[in-house]
C-alpha cells in the first residue's frame, strides 16, 4: 500500500499490547510534568479529566443526558449510505448494567466491532477494526517526553491524531469530529456549579479551533482556566460553540443527525451552563491510502492550592480585582507561567509538534531496543507517567513537589515525603534538575539548624512549619538522593550550597537519645519510617539506610576537604557493617533485633510521629525476626550511587534468595490479609514480610 508521506506521521515503538476485558481497565495518560492529565482509554474513549488541580479518576464531564467527551466518524464510499460510529471500540457486558439503563459514557452509539490497544509510554494506539466500515481507523496519542528537557516534556496537552486507512477500491470521504463539555469550574467538592461558561471559535494563522472560557467561574477558583480544542486542518473544518437546547436526550440526537448528513457540522447558539464544544475535520481518502486527522487537546488551570488548601469563595463576580487579599494557599502552577491560556499553548505547541515527536520516538525507540527484560522496560518506562498525573506538581516558582500517591478525587500523604519518595529514581536520572529541586526543599526549607529533616513539607513554603517529626529512612535516604544527584549533574554549585545542611543532617544521628547516640554505626534508638511505625533497636532496613548515608557522607565531605569527618563516617560505616551482619544476619536474611526505649523521656523530640508502639517497655508493631521485602533497601541505592557493597555481597545475595523463597506467592486465594490488598486471587506477588522461622510478634 501507498501512503504520502505528508499525510502520515512517523512509525512510533510498541513494548506492549492489549485486548479484549484489558481495554476497559487500562488508560494512557496525557498531559505534561506537573500539568495533570486526560486518559485515552484502551478502547479509545476519554476518561479520568485530571486537569484543574485535582485527582478525579473515573471522572468524565457531562451527564445525565448531556453528551460526554468522545470522537465520531462520518464517512462514505461511493453511492453506498454513509457510516457514523463513536471512535471507540465494544463495551463490555457489565457495563450496560445499571439502575438507570447503561452508566458508560456515550453508551448509545454504534461503536466499532473489535479494538485493540498498543502502547510504548508515552505513545498509545488504539486500532478500530470493522467490517461495515469502510475505513481503518487508529487513534494515535501521545505528550511530548524528552530525557533531560524539563520544558519540553512539561506542555500541557494531549496530542492525538486520528489515523484513517482506506483499504478498498474506492475512494472515501470521511469525517471526524471531536466533543467535550465546557465543564470549566466543576471540581470535587465545589459548593456551586459552574456558570457563564461559553465556548469561541478562533483562527490564528494555521491553527482553528474552539477555545473553552468562563465568565461566572472566580477567577481565584482552583477550576477557573480555560481549554482549546484546536487543529491545523487546512480545510474541511466545521464547528460548534454550542448544541441546540432541546429537552431530554434531543440534543445529542440533533448533533447525531446533523454528523450523520453529510459530516460537517452547523453551529448552535446555546444558554447552557456547560455549553458543548465540537471541532470536526473532513477529508477524502484516496483508495488504498492513508491520511491522518490531527487535535491537539490544550489547557490552562493557574490555581493551583497548597496540599489542604481551600478555594477563595468571596469572589462571586470573578473580576481580575475581586480578591482584596490573595488566597493564602495559592501556590500556583509553574506551566501557566509559560502561557498566557490554553490558545496560546495550542498556537506554540502546533510550530513544536514535530520536532518534540521526532525527539520522544527517538528516546523511546531507543529505550525499548535495549537488551532490558521486557517486564523490566516495562516498568521503568511506564511509571514516569506518574510525573504527569496530580501526584506531581511544580509551584508558580518552579519547584518541584509531590504527594505519596492519589486517591481517585484527592492527593494522598501531603509533603513530598522523604521515606516514599527515596524509593524513586526516575525522577533523578531522567529529569535531573527535578531531582534537585527536591533536595533544594528537603534541606534548606526542611532542615533545621540543628540537622533534623521534616519529612513533610508544608506550603507555602512561608508558612510556619506545622509537620515536625523526622524519619530515620527519610533522611537517610534524602543524603544518598542528594549525593546521586550531585554525581549525575556534576553541579558544585549544588553541592556547595546545600553541603552544610546535607552534613548537619547526617550528625543528627547522633543527638543524645537519637538513632545512634553511642555512635557505633548502628541505629538503635526511635526510628520512625516508612511502615509508619516507629521501629526500636537495630534493624536491617534503617541499618542499610545509615550505612549507605554514611558512606556518602564520607565521598563528599572528602571531596570538599572535610578530613576529620570523612574519617569518621568511614570509622563509623565500618563498626556498624560488621555489627550487623554478626548480630542481625541468621543464615538466611537480617532481623531486627527489638530493644524497647523504657519510657518516652529516653527519645529524643521530635523522633515520634504518633503511629507507633505506646507501651514504651513491650513496643508493638515491630518487624522482629521477620524478612522484610525491603530490608536491603540502602544496599540497593548504594549500588545505584556505586557505593559498593555495604554488607558481606554473598550474605546480601543470599538474603535476596531468601526473600524470593519466603515472600513470593504465585497466588492470593489461601492467604489470609488484614490489611490492604494489592494482589488478590490467581495473582502473583511479593508479601512485605514472612515469618519462615516463627516467633512473630503478636502485632508485627
């Protein structure tokens, strides 16, 4: 088959495909650093709209009978009748299921017959096949991701190309028109819906499309913003500001007709509060070629809150001046410093477009012809998506922020939390200046004078830090990051600037009553961490963690001439590593080895945070001789920092075949789980600890 080559975009990599009962559990998100995200579902639908500075999966905007967002194609052979179908694949049987009739989105137009999903992140393929089409269509999405390009990989957009393959003797002419709902202002918890919401057509030189705006949204509001569905079609465009205002479902059946005609659209006045929006894009295909449809989904959301912060709600009228006094949880969002809104987004993005698909295919192709097991290519590559989605953001000032994860309408453990976040690496070796920006609030705004680490941030940053307590694996962990990323940049200005602040936080081991008071290597006293207990005695997850720190601390400090002290971290990792294997290493794994502090006046301040053990004499909620899945977790990010080994390497070696015998499990259905639930019947996974040789604490 022939294809121009003007009319067609590049070859993009596939790592993984799906199909069938996948496609309806299965999303790609779009969007940039820090920018939130639309999904492309795997049967090509629209899903999990996450742009106004909040989580919102499941979330798709309209209602009721009001269309949802979705692509429908028009299209004719010949004299033959013409064809209309929403561009999205089968609906599985559940989903017709409901009270009300079917809760799917658009679940009453024709569909495709069959669907399938390719993707190598950031690229998604979504191939619609069906034998009363006479057209193949892909729905082909992607951001831009750029390794080392913070800027290039942080445009607020979904990119998406509808791709239309005539594979008969006869030419086609088709049609494809995308939708949404000005749903501007609508977010989780609002106390009013949105209003004064109206749409406008706009042409700047090569670009047209729909710009989505509000007038009775505040402007303070954390939804106030606008969308822009735009396209560089150069002709064959037709538009809707608005559907007609009938009763029912009658303003979807009237769109439905008028796309059914002829694929064009006729505009419509509306008063709806959210009014529709539609951009529709005809061609001819010739027979036996291709051609391809381009939209670029853009948006623009400044309001950004502090973690809890709570929308101004004096602002009714929405003018630029109706906040006397700013809103004290404004932080703001860094890409809409960029922007003006979301057409000017589109009008810079569309000139960019080529070259930033051209540099992610280039990165992506390259990374998944590397001779990496699949599953491990797999993972790496498909978790950078989490630095689009709301659990990351960049404040108005640039720096950079996240939360432990998202619930489906809410960020989930506020703070750029150290002891989640040390388990990160992505972040440092793709986006390194990120990385950097963490360790810049981690030690000059989290830090105290006297070394001791918030491992949660407050924001604004000026606000009087109300999250106190420090995490023994959190700061810990924050020392190697910060020795990794002053490795990988290179940048003594870095290093330099945040050195005293990286050392007061390695001595704050050794405060009276800290987590090595006697500084013999070891961490013994209250260590609170990651399992959000306090851990009491030496143990191998906090033991690894020191270990790595120390060892560190001791590279810089003799890099910047610290002698004395590099000496002593080196005196110190030396004593401690053969503590611990002697004393905690039982054949198989490392334990830990439970020493109660007596009574709270033997902790220092500030090393509880309130989840753990209360009876200070017989501590629950101890590992003891349990074998913990991570409890090598320092050795491991030593290794990345090429730190070396920092216990025995056949003793660590035999400890990672021990958690694989003890923890793996190939299935759920005969274990028994008090707690939260990741893996459940035929599923495969690891347990976070077992107890292959007993004596496990009645309340481990």
């Amino acid at each position: 088959m022939n294809h121009k080559r003007s009319t067609v975009g590049p070859v993009w990599p596939v790592l993984k495909s799906y199909a069938g009962d996948h496609l309806a559990r299965i999303a790609l998100p779009l969007g940039g650093i820090g920018t939130g995200t639309v999904s492309l579902g795997g049967r090509g639908d629209w899903r999990d709209w996450e742009i106004m500075n909040t989580p919102r999966k499941g979330f798709v905007p309209g209602g009721g009978f009001q269309a949802r967002p979705a692509a429908v194609l028009w299209c004719r052979s010949g004299r033959a009748a013409a064809v209309t179908r929403l561009v999205e694949g089968p609906l599985e049987a559940h989903e017709y299921e409901g009270a009300n009739g079917s809760p799917a989105p658009n679940q009453g137009w024709p569909r495709f017959a069959s669907a399938t999903f390719h993707t190598a992140y950031p690229f998604g393929e979504v191939r619609l096949r069906d034998d009363a089409v006479p057209v193949r269509v892909t729905v082909r999405a992607f951001n831009p991701l750029v390794p080392g390009d913070v800027a290039a990989s942080s445009w607020p957009l979904a990119a998406v190309t509808y791709r239309l393959e005539n594979p008969t003797r006869r030419a086609v002419t088709a049609a494809v028109c995308m939708s949404l709902p000005n749903y501007i202002g609508s977010v989780p918890g609002e106390t009013a819906p949105p209003k004064g919401n109206r749409n406008r057509y706009r042409v700047s030189g090569p670009v047209r499309g729909v710009v989505l705006e509000s007038r009775g949204v505040s402007r303070a509001h954390s939804g106030w913003g606008t969308i822009a569905l735009s396209t560089t079609a150069r002709a064959g465009v037709s538009y809707r500001t608005g559907w007609a205002d009938l009763s029912w479902g009658n303003s979807v059946l009237e769109f439905h007709d008028d796309v059914a005609a002829d694929g064009a659209l006729r505009n419509h006045a509306t008063k709806a509060a959210q009014p529709m929006a539609s951009l529709a894009v005809r061609v001819t295909v010739p027979a036996g070629a291709t051609r391809d449809i381009p939209f670029l989904l853009t948006w623009h959301f400044p309001n950004r809150l502090a973690w809890h912060g709570k929308d101004a709600t004096n602002c009714a009228d929405g003018g630029s001046d109706c906040c006397a006094s700013p809103n004290p949880d404004w932080v703001g969002n860094h890409y809409t410093t960029r922007f003006r809104d979301a057409w000017e987004v589109a009008q810079r993005a569309w000139r960019e477009m080529p070259a930033l698909e051209r540099r992610t295919v280039a990165f992506v192709r390259a990374f998944c012809a590397s001779d990496a097991p699949a599953v491990i290519k797999e993972a790496a590559l498909f978790n950078l998506s989490t630095l689009r989605s709301q659990t990351c953001f960049r404040t108005a000032d640039g720096r950079f922020f996240g939360w432990e994860g998202c619930g489906d309408n809410a960020g989930c453990c506020h703070g750029s939390c150290t002891h989640v976040w040390n388990y990160e690496q992505g972040l440092g070796f793709v986006f390194g200046e990120l990385s950097r920006s963490l360790a810049e609030v981690a030690f000059a705004h989290g830090t105290d004078a006297r070394g001791k680490m918030r491992f949660r941030i407050d924001l604004p940053l000026n606000r009087p830090a109300g999250f106190q307590a420090a995490a023994a694996d959190g700061q810990m962990g924050a020392i190697l990051r910060f020795y990794r990323d002053w490795q990988l940049s290179g940048d003594e200005t870095f290093l330099q600037a945040h050195w005293p602040k990286v050392r007061k936080a390695l001595e704050f081991c050794w405060i009276p009553k800290g987590w090595d008071a006697d500084q013999d290597g070891v961490m013994e006293g209250c260590q609170h961490n990651t399992m959000d207990v306090e851990y009491y005695g030496p143990n191998p997850q906090m033991g690894t963690w020191y270990l790595g720190a120390l060892r560190a601390g001791e590279e810089m400090a003799r890099h910047l001439g610290e002698a004395e002290l590099a000496a002593k971290c080196r005196r110190l990792f030396e004593r401690g590593r053969r503590w611990l294997d002697a004393q905690l290493f039982n054949g198989e794994y490392y334990e830990h080895h439970v020493i109660p502090p007596g009574r709270r006046a033997n902790i220092a301040p500030d090393l509880i945070a309130g989840m753990g053990a209360k009876n200070w004499r017989d501590p629950d909620l101890q590992l003891g001789p349990g074998c913990l899945v991570d409890q090598l977790v320092g050795q491991w990010f030593a290794a990345v920092c090429g730190l070396g080994y920092l216990l025995p390497p056949g003793h660590v070696k035999q400890t990672l075949r021990s958690i694989k015998r003890h923890n793996w499990r190939v299935e759920f259905r005969t274990h028994f789980n008090h707690l939260r639930g990741y893996a459940l019947g035929d599923e495969a996974g690891l347990l976070m600890a077992t107890y292959p040789r007993g004596r496990r604490p009645a309340r481990p």
